[in-house]
C-alpha cells in the first residue's frame, strides 16, 4: 500500500513538472544504501527474535506494522516540505521497523531455499539498479510517461490481488503453487520495471533538497522487488 501512494505521487508530479532536480538522484543514493542497511539490521534482529520466542515475535511484528505504516506517511510528508532534519531519524527508524517486519519472509526463506535466496535477491536488485540506471535515465518524454503509466497500473492491480490473498488466507484459502508463481513473477517484473521509472520520474517530481523523498521511493521499488524475488524463490521450491 504504501508503494502504491508514494509511486501514484511521483507520477502525479512528474506530469505536471519538467525536470526540476537533476541531481536527486545522486543527492539521495547514500540515503537509500543507509536505509537499506538498517533495513538488514532489523532483520537481523527479527531473525534473533523469531529463534528466541516466535511468540513474542508474532505480537511485536503486528506492532512494528502498524508503527510502520503510521511512520511512512509521517515521514513521506515532512520529506516532501524538504524538512530533512526531522525527517532523517524518521526514516532511519521506518527502515528499522521495514526490516524487522520482513523478517518473517526471509525466515521462510532460509528454511526453505537457503542463504542463498538471499544473496539471488540482493544480486537480482543490484543488477537491477545499474540496468535502470542507464535505461531510465535515456528514456524519451514519450517513452516515459507511457512505462510510467503502464507500471502505475500495474502496480495498483497487483496491490488489489495481493489484498485478495490475504483476505482468503484468514478464511484458510491459501493461494495454489502455480498461482503464487504468477503473482510473486509479475510482481518482479512490475518492481523492475519501477526501477527503470524511478531514474525518468524522480527527478522531475522532485527538488534536489527533496533527496529523502527520492531516497524513500527508491527505497520501496528495492524493498518490494527483493521481497517479490524472494516469495518467488520460495514459491519455486515449495513441495
């Protein structure tokens, strides 16, 4: 949900605005490594947790949710006003809280694929990023605006698809093997795809000094893509 409200913004502004910040990109890149690496560090300590009482891991990650959710959208708006300062430890403690809660999908993962699964994710985004890079940024107006279009919508069906999942699972109807398959693949062409928008929109949705709100798009595309690759690892080698 939260990628599907910062990514409708972007676009949104990119439509309305030529380019405005040549420079957000680079200005916001050591911000996404540091968020990313405290990301890890949260999930470092899930995973500690998870060993040690997954009981009491069941109970906090609803809390850790909830705290990230309302986190999100604190930190998207005081980022968007430029207002850095306060913004900063909002965003460090919403990657905190981002990793603890995707602890639980990476705890699958090792059991069910290994350590592997996490290096072919982290693999899969860096690889990503260089390629969306260099397409991203060449992409003519035309080309762009329509791939925008394109994974905007994408991205808004795969969230309505992903609600409907959930929804079943509480009822106990759990999604077949082959159709998770589908979903968690879609789901990786549609972030690397956002990838590649992220280089045309960003700098046209955003001011240089908007670099945290630059960083915090960024941020969801990777973080969502490497989930997507990992719910795909494990959809593939599940018996």
């Amino acid at each position: 949900m939260t990628s599907t409200s910062n990514f409708r913004k972007a676009f949104r502004d990119a439509q309305t605005q030529a380019l405005v910040g040549p420079n957000v990109i680079k200005n916001a890149l050591p911000y996404l490594g540091g968020g990313l690496i405290l990301t890890a560090l949260g999930t470092y300590g899930g995973l500690g947790v998870i060993q040690s009482n997954p009981g009491l891991f069941m109970t906090t990650f609803w809390v850790a949710f909830v705290a990230e959710l309302a986190l999100f959208f604190v930190a998207q708006g005081v980022a968007a006003k430029g207002n850095n300062g306060t913004a900063l430890p909002l965003l460090a403690t919403y990657s905190l809280l981002s990793g603890y809660t995707l602890s639980g999908l990476v705890f699958v993962a090792l059991g069910t694929v290994g350590i592997a699964s996490l290096g072919i994710a982290a693999l899969g985004c860096g690889v990503t990023f260089i390629a969306a890079r260099q397409i991203g940024s060449n992409l003519s107006e035309q080309d762009g605006m329509a791939l925008s279009q394109t994974i905007r919508i994408g991205i808004m069906a795969l969230f309505v698809v992903l609600i409907a999942q959930l929804a079943l699972s509480l009822f106990g109807v759990y999604t077949p093997t082959f159709i998770e398959i589908a979903i968690s693949g879609i789901g990786v062409l549609l972030f690397v795809g956002s990838a590649v928008v992220d280089f045309f929109v960003l700098p046209r949705a955003y001011r240089d000094e908007q670099y945290l709100s630059a960083a915090l798009s960024m941020y969801l595309t990777y973080i969502n893509l490497f989930v997507f690759i990992l719910r795909l690892l494990i959809a593939l080698n599940r018996d």
